[in-house]
C-alpha cells in the first residue's frame, strides 16, 4: 500500500480482480484519485473506475508496444 500511496497512477494487466485482495488496491486508488488504466480481455470488477480501458491481449499488446518504443533486442 505504500507504493500504491507514493504513485500517480495505477496499471492493471490480465486481472479480473474478482479476488478482492487484488481489488481493494483499486479502491484505495479510487480513494486516492489515481488514475486507472486496465489492459485486459473482458469484464473487471472495477469496470466502472478505470480512467483508460483497453480491451485486448496483455502477451500482443505489450510486445507491440515494447516494438513501437524500440525497447526490444
């Protein structure tokens, strides 16, 4: 939580976070006016809160952009 508390913004990658012990960071979030951003396929149980959510595969996503920023050996 300290970490949670020291950043400006939260990332989310392939989480449900149907388990609350993932979830409740999201809601300290929330509280804290973090912005949220989810890279993942289907429904999260913070759908509501998320400031960016991006609705595809974490594996192809994730390899592109690491090709785009030119990050990759």
């Amino acid at each position: 939580m300290e970490q949670l508390h020291a950043s400006k913004a939260m990332l989310v990658l392939g989480s449900s976070l149907m388990v609350y012990s993932a979830f409740r960071f999201c809601r300290v979030a929330k509280s804290a006016e973090l912005d949220m951003c989810s890279l993942n396929i289907g429904r999260t149980r913070a759908d509501a809160d998320w400031t960016v959510k991006i609705e595809a595969d974490c594996n192809s996503t994730l390899d592109k952009a690491i090709k785009k920023l030119g990050l990759h050996d």
